[in-house]
C-alpha cells in the first residue's frame, strides 16, 4: 500500500496543453476513479503517475518521497493496460512470472507468487494455455494477475474492462471491487463510463479538458455536483437542464410557476435547474411547471423511460415505476420537486443540495 500526492501537475505535447495544474491526494488503501470524457487528459495522468510519461511542470510524490525523476520500474507501481499488453508467445505462468523474472526473484518465490495470484483469480486451470486460448475476461484476470504478483504499492488501471461485453463488465466489475478488498490495495482506475466509476470508487475524480471539475465520494458527486458539467455527468440516465428566470419567490419556467425558496437572486437572473429523471411526478397537462410531449417509450420492465420534449422546446427524460400506460404522441404535465439543483449563467451550482 501506498499513498500519492500530486501537486500542480501540467503537460504539455508540443504547443498543445493537456493537464493545466492538478491536485489531487490519494489515500493509502483507498480506490479512487478518473472519470471524464474522451480526450480529457485522463490516461495522460495516469501514465504521468507511473512514470511511463514526464509532467511539465508539478511534483508528484509516492509515500512522501518525491519522485518526478524516479524511473518507472522504480516507482514499484503496476499498471494494467486497456489492450492488457500480453505477450502471445508465452503461456498464462510465463506471462506471470516474467516481470519477476526479469528482477532475478528466486524461483520458489516466484512459484508461490503465480500460484498465490492464479488462486485469487481462479485462472489455474489456465496457467499453460497461451492468451489466444483464452476468453477476454480470462484475458483481463491475467493482466491484472502481472500486476498482482509485483505486489506494487498501488494498483493503475486504464480502462480495463472497456474490451469485454456488458455482461462480462458487470461481472468483472465486481471482482475487482472484491479484489480491492482482499488485497487492501491503493488502486487508481481510469474508465470513460459513470456507472463503473459510481460502483468502484471510494472517491471520484471527475476531469474534463485537463482540469479537475469535482473530486468526492460517488453520491457526493451524485447528491451535490459542483456544477453543470459534473451534474450531467454523473448519473444515468442523464440530469435534465431547464431554462428559467428568478421571480421573487418563484421561479418562472417558461411563463409557468416553480414555487422555489432559498435562492437569493435578483428577479430576472436567469438559472439552470437540475431534475433527476426520476424526482417528476406526472400530472395533468395544466397542471405540471412542464408541459411535455412524449416522443419515445422505452419499456424496462420494472421501469418505464420516458423521452420528449418540453413546452420550451427543451429534451427531457424521466423514468416511472413500473409498465407505464405512455406511448409516443401523448401529452402530460410534469411536477419538479421543490428541491431542486440550480446553476447560475456559468454552470456552477447555487444551491448545492
Ligand atoms: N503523445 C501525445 N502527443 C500529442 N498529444 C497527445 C499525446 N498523448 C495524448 N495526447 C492528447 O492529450 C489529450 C489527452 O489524452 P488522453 O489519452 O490522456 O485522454 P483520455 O482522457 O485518456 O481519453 P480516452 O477516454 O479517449 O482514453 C488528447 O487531446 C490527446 O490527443
Ligand atoms: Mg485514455
């Protein structure tokens, strides 16, 4: 186990800037998630934490030691790729044991090692069996199986579940956390997807254009999201934003009344309000702040997911318990509730809940 500390980590490609000053401390034992769309810098820190690419500028320390100019094989981290990275030569234990190996580690040690890490991922029967004898999730449990035999301080994880099928993601997903567990491992997990990250992390980091947006515990984020972006982020399906006006105690949405108290705005300012798809009750058409027209009915079973559009033109989904009686074409009223989320005109939050 091990603990980090960045502080004010920035990269540079060239003219282009991808990482503008990140602080983040992650705590010994702790599983901690970067999260953020596509392009955003997210394996760019991971690998800057690894030592696999330098920082521009910042200091990144490992148990309180600074180790910007520490080679990665000295970091005593392990990283498992996305593409796991085996070799297809070599079999299932050879793939364990070669980092091993290479460090000149006695044979017995390594033995128990591979053996110790086959066990916990229940890959043993596979030990001789080369990777393209293998299905993706034995594939996966092997990479993680390199990492685990390292014994590493922490754990660096780049979306590695994003090549398996759904199904297998879920399953994966939850041997990891029992892993994390078993292991008590510092580990610092990459993905793009929002459910993986609510599931795993003890705290996420949310990231967008090489900046931290929030850091927090999953329902932190869930419950009181910094801003706009962070609000849409987390959770799925996604927050709906509406356009609206303070109004003394009131809120105009769209020449229909919101009774909202606790903002403490001039009238006239506009704000974004934020509504869960599950926090509308459905009423009559005159009778909702929202008027809307139903464009889509998708059908769960235990749960309906309505789509459509609102009397401000605006897209809005909701979900409803159970086998809703909607189809596309009807017309209802939607009823917020009187907690809402509210941004103001640059997207930070007002009111956090
Ligand atoms: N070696 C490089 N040279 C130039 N630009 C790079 C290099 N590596 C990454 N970038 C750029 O840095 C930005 C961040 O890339 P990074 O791979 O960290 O994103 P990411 O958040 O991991 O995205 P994804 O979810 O698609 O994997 C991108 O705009 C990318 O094009
Ligand atoms: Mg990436």
């Amino acid at each position: 186990m091990s603990n980090l500390a960045l502080h004010q980590i920035t990269k540079r490609f060239g003219a282009v800037n991808v990482l503008h000053g990140i602080d983040l401390e992650v705590r010994d034992g702790e599983f901690v998630v970067f999260v953020g769309p596509s392009g955003c810098g997210k394996s760019t820190l991971l690998r800057i934490i690894a030592g696999l690419e330098a920082a521009s500028s910042g200091e990144i320390r490992l148990d309180d030691r600074l180790v910007n100019s520490v080679s990665a094989a000295d970091r005593g981290l392990a990283m498992v790729f996305q593409s796991y990275a085996l070799y297809p030569h070599m079999s299932v234990r050879q793939n364990l044991a070669f980092g091993l190996e290479n460090i000149r580690m006695p044979k017995a040690e390594i033995e128990a090692r591979v053996m110790e890490a086959a066990r916990m991922l229940l890959i043993e029967p596979l030990l001789n069996r080369r990777p393209g004898q293998l299905s993706g999730g034995q594939r996966q449990r092997v990479a993680i199986g390199r990492a685990i035999v390292r014994r590493p301080g922490i754990f660096l994880l780049d979306e590695p579940l994003s090549n398996l099928d759904a199904e297998l993601r879920v399953v994966m997903r939850a041997e990891l956390a029992a892993l994390h567990e078993r292991l008590d491992a510092t580990m610092i997990y990459v993905t793009h997807d929002q459910t993986e990250a609510m599931t795993l992390a003890d705290r996420i980091v949310v990231l967008r254009d090489g900046r931290v947006e929030q850091v927090g515990t999953p329902l932190e984020l869930y419950n009181k999201p910094a801003n706009r972006f962070v609000a849409g982020f987390i959770g799925s399906p996604r927050m709906n934003f509406i356009e609206a006006l303070v109004d003394r105690a009131s809120l105009d949405v769209g020449g229909r009344r919101h009774g909202m108290t606790g903002i403490e705005l001039a009238p006239g300012t506009p704000v974004t309000l934020g509504v869960r798809p599950h926090e509308v009750d459905i009423t009559d058409v005159e009778d909702g702040t929202l008027a809307l027209e139903i464009t889509l009915v998708e059908q769960l079973g235990a749960e309906t997911v309505l789509h459509g559009k609102t009397h401000l033109g605006g897209n809005f989904t909701l979900t409803s318990p159970g086998q809703g009686r909607f189809a596309a074409g009807d017309r209802v009223g939607l009823a917020l509730p009187s907690e809402l989320h509210v941004f103001d005109a640059q997207g930070i939050a007002i009111t956090p809940r």
